[in-house]
C-alpha cells in the first residue's frame, strides 16, 4: 500500500494543466431508418476523449487534443467508422451526419456457442478455453481465436481464462474458488449482454488493474440497450438443439425512466456427444432512472438456470471400440436415457449502479452486487459395491492384454487373449451405465450401497466498488478503482437419489473402521434423500482491491501507469468432524491472508493516423485461489506447505494499421508466471507410501508447488478491403508455452492417516523444465473471405490449420519415485532402460487439426421491421479431432508403466478430450 501511495504521488505533482475552447462534433444516424442512434461512442483513438450520442444522435467532443488523430464511431450490432483528422487549436469540427450501417455479420457473435459453458474442464484446467472472453473484440486475431480457433480450445497466449477478468456493470464475475468466471451465469442471454467492451493484455481499462488476459467489460444499463423488440429462434447440433429468445428496450421516456427485458429457452435431449441432455432458461431485467442531468440509477437482474449431462474423456482403447462421441456417463432407465454426472448451476446476480456525471470531465460509478446459488455435479456412489462405470479398467480388453505376473523382480508378461475377447464383448454389449442393477443391488442389502449425490458449492457474495474518472487536463487523464468483496461458500454432498435403497449409512466402507466416519460428531448416520452428508464445510474470503492509473496523452505519444494493492483473505470452517482428521476438521481453522501489488504502463506512439506503434508491460502478484490453497478443502482445514503469491510478468509490442482498406496488427509477446501452485485428484498404483501392509496403491490429492511457466510468440490478424463488397482475412499465432522451470510435488494421502503417518508425503522435485503447456494449439493458422453485399447478404469462408497441441503431462511421473521401486526404502529398480524410460515420459504431441467454417446471412426491412437469418456450418469435412487430455497418473512407477505398455493397448493410457464433429447453427430473428 505504501508503494501504491508514493507511486500515485509522484505521478501527481508532475500535472499540469490548461483550457482550450474548440470542439468536435457530428450527428449520428441508423442509414436504413434515416433515425438518430443514441449511446453510439465516439472516440479518439489512444487518448482519454470520448462522448457518446444523445437521444438527437449528437455528440460533442470538448477540446480535442490537436494533431493527426483518428476517430472512432462504434455501436453494437453497427459497422465500426473511422475518421482521420488534423486537429487544430483554432477552429471547431462539425462532421455533419455520420451513417451508420447496420453489422450483418454481427449475428455471429450472438450465435457463438463457447466451450465455456460445455467445461469439460471441471476437473481438470487444461481442457478450458478462452474464446468466451474474446466475444466483444473487433481485432480481427482475436475474433479468429474466438470463432474459428476455439473450437479446438485455443487459448489466447497460452493463458488460463482467470488471468483474463470479466465485468458486468463495473462487478467483476471472476469466482473465488478457482479465479475463472462461470459463464453459464448469463449463458443464453446474448442480446442483453452484446454491450460489450474488450481490452487487450495489459492495456488500459476504466474498471481495474487487470490481468495480462486482458479484461472484457458488459453493460447491461438500461438506456445503453437498443429500442425496441427482438425476436429469435435458433437450431443447432452442439451443446443444444434449439433455442428461443426475446428481447425488448424501452430507450430512455421523457420521466427519466429505461427499462430492458430479455427472456431464452435453451434445450436438448441429446446434444453433439452421446447422453448429453441440455436445458436452460435465462431471464434478464433492467431499469434505469435517470433522477437529473448528473445522476442515474441502473438495477440489473439476472437469473440463468442451466442443467446439463456430461460427457468424459476417454482413452485411446474406449474410442477405438465405440467411436470419439461416446459418453460412458449416462444409461437407459425406464426407455429414457438418464445421465449419472450432471451439471447444474442456478446463482442469480442483482447489481445496483449510481452513475455521478460530477462535470464534464470527471464521472464516479458506484455498484452493489450480491451473488447468490448454487453450482452442483452429480456422479454416483458406490460404497462397498463394485464400480458402475461402463469403462472401469476391469471391464475393458486390456486389463487381460496386461495382466502380469512378477518372478522375483522381474516383470512377466501373460496376456489372456480369451479373457479379453470376452471383455471386449461384454464391453460391446453392456457399455452404457445399467441403472436396473444398482436398483436390485440396494434392494438385495436392504439399504443403499449405490446412489446419486451431487458436490455442492453453494454461495452467497457481497460485492461492492467505486470507479472514478477524471479528465485533469486536456493531456492527462485518473481513474481509480476500489472493490470489496465477502464470500461465504459452503461446500457439501447432497444426496439425490438413494436408488430404491431405504437409506445410506454415511460412513467411507473403504477406510478402517475407526477412521471411517464421517462426521464423529454424528456417527452411524442414516442418509436420506436431500440430505447433507460425506463433507460439509463454509469457506470466509474476504478480498479488498484498490487500483489507481493515469494517462497521458501528447499528441503523437501517449503513455499510462498503473498501480494495484490487494488483500486477500481466507478461513475454512468445519462443520463435520471427520474421522480421518479429527484434529483439523471441524470447527475455524486458522485465516491464511495475502498481500499483492502490481504495476504497469505502456506507451503508444503514432506514426500518423494510420501507422501506430504500442508497447506495455505489467509486474503483479496474485493471491492462489481458494482451490489451491487447501491440500484436501473438503475434510480438513490443512493449507499447502509453503503457499505464497503467484509472480506474473506480461509484456508485448505491437504495430497496428489502419488504412481504408487494411486494417491489422502485428505483434509480440512475452509472458512468465512464477510460483503458481495446482491441486488434482486421482487413484494411483506403485507410490511409496511407506504404510504398514506395504501397499502402494491409494486415492491421492496431488499438490504441485513452484511451477514456472513462460510464453512466447508472435500474433497477426489483417482484415483487406479488396473490393467494396469482398473482404479478406488472415489470422496467424507462432508460439511456445513451456513450463520454465522443475517443481515441487507434494501428495495428500489420506490413507496414511489410519497409520499413523502424516497424510502429506514430499516427493521432491518435478524435472517438468521445458515441457509444453497442454490444452491448446501452439501455432493457428487462418484465411477467410467474406462477400457483403449491398442488398444486406452476405457469405463468408475460412480455412483453419492448428498443430503442437500437447498432452497434459502428470508431474508425479517426472519426479525419483519413478524409479522408486515401492517399499524398499527409495532404493531404484535394477532393471531401468534409460532409452526406454525416456520414451515412456516422452510427452505426447496431438494430431495436427484441418478445419473449414462457412457463415452466412441475408437481412430484409419490410414496414419497418428488419428479418433476418444468420448459419454456419463448422468443420465442414467432418474432421475427428482431439482438442487436448491428460496423462493418467496411475502407473506411477517405471515397471508399473512399463507394463501398461506391454501389449499396446494400455489400460491406463491417456485420456483425451475430443471437438465437436461437424455442426450446424441456424437462427432466425425479427427485430421491431
């Protein structure tokens, strides 16, 4: 804080300030209706100078910095124009009327279907994408890298969507728990939330500091949504079959009041992948007072309820006997297809905005929010009973293909092709989840040792900030920013269906008895139907932010400084005394709080108005989330050994022009992000664990520490004017992500508690130095050409060439205990090949990814009233694709590894994720 103070007190004694008298203005019109646009933007490019429209479509922009400047008129759902000017101190500007025409293509942005909303990635980081942060830019590499490259989960820079921050009305939606934003918050309202800004990376924004994602701004104020109605009906073959929505915008009447009201229905019985049911509604109401000239006040409401069946990743052997669409999640129950892992998010948002125009130069927003729901995953219970999944690994051909036998120390290999072929079969003919067997299971023991329960995160979250801007002089422009936010998220398992079993005893049958329980404040209890049971605790977070910056602007060169402080703060509380960890379950355990700065800056520099050069770079630390703070959240309130503050340096350089018919940008980046830790769960054989019975098999909380990771590459996006109607379009990423430095990996054993032995094994070093970064292509590649014409059709194509996608590798496999042979003191086997070893940790490069995309649309005004109808067609050649994995961490020694090898077809191979095959979406609206 103290750096923070004296940083922003020797920006402040170098201002200056001085008054000047011209002006520059124009009038703003819809070329269609000949009607004035009210809330168009005008702005001049790298400065602080900015208006926007009156219900007269007039705007005036006071005391233009004098020069070569370049102004922009921009509107949702509009062509973007641009103005090149010579600005003098001597005389005003009047542009006259400014036509805009209407976007037809901007139907594409409302009928993106992300990923995001799809995550896969609920378990595992490397699956996500970032082509849900990049809806609201016109940079033509990043819409690219949104519409295009996403569907193979390209990420921009390499980067996890929590380094990018999304914003509703000034309230940041990025969650606590992992630091990413859940866009199923507002999923299918994509008409009342088109007002949408993107900053780029570490540039310049009026909401916070930022991350070196960049930072995706949505308002949804009343007065800023269009007039008037819209309708739309769309199908689809990917997340969901079809979708209905309505929209309506009052504007703003003569009694000062806005009102905005959008409403969708989003829903299949099966969606692109097997089993995976959809259904979700979304509502969305603002209304806007406008008390005087100087204030507002803004209420958004947003309620978005989505439930949906998922489908898992799957190895190389599953796939190749039933196809890369399968889902082993779901299985046929009373002639209908029922999905055992559903995901169910319902939090509602309200946000409560004062707008204060102080003057004409200086603005203070002010906004409450309060957050609150729950996300829920189901999956099923199988205490004491067998695995019901289709795809456990002793249902498959391969357990016999790698059965073995030991002779001594030396592995033999005995493969029973008999026993395979029978698996194989059965696999064939039983490879869906068979509920009727679960149902007769429980009623053979008189209680349940199946069921269906959901992990639970149920949250309730104040927010409130204050945004300031300034205009100090006609060069320098503040604003600054604090935020407050408290979280209380309790976090459970829910039973949802005891499976025509009568109850279900709430103790872990795999543990020893005197550990089992779980809860001993309780023990023995019975569980029934929309009970709590299993593990039940309440995270406290409590995290203030402050963020102060300053531009400046001299006619060809512009630079800005930025500085940030943060506290961060949390507390788990127990509210079951877990038999495994009496003494750290229950009750508050100790607060673990972190303190952050960061600073940034950057400078532009303009050739002329059509040549710019740019350069920025940001220093920050973060706090870890909540996920990776805790080595096991759920059962107890110990933290990870040693956690500190992630490092984060981001820079890049760019050059940008903007001709009348070349508009691009080339660039550069470098990113490093020191110290970050990640927690994974999984099963996994031949670790020494140093228990009693010598076993080396258990289920494992994996905790790496001291990861390192580094980005580099170049970006390009150009947008050619060839003709007044065709347009072409070039995208090109060259990149290397890389894991910097070797970590640290730590393992929580619970099972090591019933020894007597503490739970967190080290196992030292992780040699992951220079291995890739996995859940995105490292090059992208894309030409596209559009034709528009006047008659408002248009047509458009793309070719898209993707490659070094990489696996997700597992650390706990590059660390000595891979050679470790279990239970002999750390001693390495005797029999290690190096030649092999390094084959077998080779990590695995993924199949290069060909995709074709075709969109068009066609636009009519008919009594005042435009219809229209916007499709695409996605990967055109039907191209069977995996968009990413991960290493299973399983076989965690050399032998154990080895012999999954053995006959080709590995039990415990990697599990991949797959991209859709080829789809379809077609919407039609009405607006009036």
């Amino acid at each position: 804080m103290k750096k923070l103070l004296f940083s922003t007190f020797l920006v402040l004694i170098t201002l200056t300030t001085w008054a000047q008298s011209t002006a520059l203005r124009g009038v703003v019109v819809d070329a269609k209706t000949q009607q004035p646009l009210f809330k168009v933007t005008a702005s001049l490019f790298n400065t602080n100078l900015s208006a926007t429209t009156n219900e007269q479509g007039e705007f005036v922009i006071a005391n233009p910095t004098p020069g070569n400047q370049v102004l922009y008129i921009e509107f949702t759902g509009y062509v973007q124009k641009r103005f090149i000017l010579d600005i003098t101190n001597e005389s005003d500007i009047d542009l006259g009327t400014i036509y805009l025409e209407e976007d037809v293509t901007s139907e594409q942005q409302l009928s993106l279907i992300t990923l995001t909303e799809n995550d896969l990635g609920d378990d595992n980081s490397g699956s996500e994408t970032t082509s849900g942060l990049l809806q609201a830019s016109r940079d033509p590499f990043q819409q690219a890298a949104a519409f295009n490259w996403g569907q193979a989960r390209f990420r921009i820079r390499g980067l996890d969507n929590e380094y990018g921050n999304i914003f509703i009305n000034g309230i940041t939606m990025n969650k606590l728990f992992d630091g990413r934003p859940q866009f199923s918050n507002w999923g299918g309202l994509n008409d009342a939330t088109r007002n949408q800004e993107f900053i780029n990376g570490s540039m310049p924004n009026d909401y916070t500091f930022g991350g070196i994602l960049g930072v995706q701004a949505i308002n949804t104020r009343a007065s800023f949504m269009r007039p008037g109605a819209r309708v739309s009906i769309s199908g689809a073959n990917t997340n969901y079959s079809g979708r209905g929505m309505i929209t309506y915008g009052s504007g703003m009447n003569r009694n000062g009041w806005a009102y905005a009201a959008s409403a969708s229905y989003r829903m299949a019985k099966e969606g692109f992948f097997e089993g995976t049911d959809y259904d979700a509604k979304s509502f969305f109401l603002a209304i806007e007072k406008k008390i005087n000239s100087n204030h507002s006040l803004n209420l958004s409401a947003i309620y978005a309820q989505n439930s949906r069946g998922k489908n898992g990743p799957n190895t190389q052997e599953v796939v190749d006997l039933k196809g890369f669409q399968y889902n082993s999640y779901w299985g046929w129950q009373n002639g209908k297809k029922r999905n055992s892992r559903d995901k169910d998010v319902e939090e509602p948002i309200f946000i409560l905005s004062h707008y204060w125009d102080i003057n004409e130069k200086t603005s203070l927003n002010t906004n409450v929010s309060y957050q609150f729901g729950k996300i829920s995953n189901s999956r099923l219970e199988n205490n004491g009973a067998n695995n019901p999944d289709p795809t456990y690994y002793k249902n498959l051909p391969s357990y016999y293909l790698n059965f073995h036998n030991t002779d001594g120390s030396s592995p033999i290999w005995t493969p029973d092709f008999a026993n395979a072929e029978r698996n194989r079969i059965d696999f064939l003919n039983n490879s869906q989840i068979n509920w009727d067997r679960l149902y007769l299971q429980n009623a053979s023991k008189g209680y349940a040792v199946n069921a269906l329960y959901a992990d639970v995160m149920q949250d309730n979250q104040f927010t409130a900030n204050t945004l300031f801007n300034t205009q100090i002089s006609n060069a320098i422009g503040f604003n600054a920013g604090l935020t407050y936010r408290n979280l209380r998220s309790e976090g459970y398992q829910e039973m949802l269906d005891l499976l025509g079993g009568a109850y279900l005893i709430d103790n872990d049958l795999f543990l020893k008895e005197e550990f089992s329980a779980s809860d001993l404040n309780n023990p023995n209890r019975k569980v029934y139907e929309g009970d709590k049971y299993g593990y039940n605790f309440i995270m406290h977070a409590n995290v203030v932010d402050l963020f102060t910056q300053f531009r400046f602007n001299y006619g060809k060169l512009g630079f800005y400084l930025s500085q940030n402080a943060s506290y961060t703060e949390y507390q788990r509380e127990g509210l079951y005394r877990n038999g495994l960890y009496a003494d750290s379950s229950f009750g508050k355990g100790q607060k673990i709080s972190f303190e952050n700065y960061g600073f940034k800056g950057g400078a532009t520099y303009k050739l002329t108005g059509q040549h710019i050069f740019n350069i920025n770079a940001s220093y920050y630390t973060q706090a870890p989330s909540i996920r990776n703070s805790y080595s096991n959240i759920r059962i107890s309130d110990a933290t990870v050994n040693g956690l500190t503050n992630e490092k984060v340096f981001g820079s890049d350089i760019n050059y940008i022009i903007r001709t009348p018919k070349l508009k691009g940008r080339v660039g550069a980046y470098f990113n490093e992000i020191k110290d970050a830790t990640r927690t994974s769960f999984f099963y996994a054989d031949g670790i020494d664990l140093e228990l009693d019975d010598e076993t080396s098999s258990d289920f494992v909380a994996e905790i790496t520490r001291g990861i390192d990771r580094q980005s580099m590459g170049m970006e390009l996006g150009a947008e050619y004017q060839a003709t007044k109607t065709i347009k072409v379009l070039a995208a090109a990423n060259f990149s290397q992500s890389i894991y910097s430095d070797n970590a640290n990996v730590y393992l929580n054993v619970d099972g090591r508690r019933e020894n007597g032995l503490s739970p967190i094994v080290n196992y030292g070093t992780s040699y992951i130095k220079n291995y890739r970064v996995a859940g995105t292509p490292q090059q992208a590649y894309s030409l596209g050409i559009e034709y528009r014409d006047p008659k408002y059709w248009w047509i458009g194509a793309n070719a898209n060439f993707l490659t070094d996608i990489y696996l997700d590798i597992s650390p706990l496999l590059r660390t000595n205990n891979f050679f470790s042979e279990p239970g002999q003191g750390g001693a390495a086997f005797n029999d290690v090949d190096t030649n092999v070893a390094k084959r077998l940790l080779k990590q695995e490069k993924l199949d290069d990814v060909f995709l074709v995309n075709l969109q068009g649309g066609k636009s009519w005004r008919i009594g005042g009233k435009t219809i229209g109808f916007f499709a695409t067609i996605n990967n055109v050649l039907g191209l069977e694709y995996k968009t990413g994995g991960f290493e299973q961490a399983r076989n965690a020694n050399y032998r154990e590894l080895l012999m999954d090898h053995a006959s080709g077809t590995r039990t415990f191979g990697p599990k991949y994720f797959y991209g859709f095959g080829r789809t379809y979406f077609l919407n039609l609206y009405m607006n009036f």
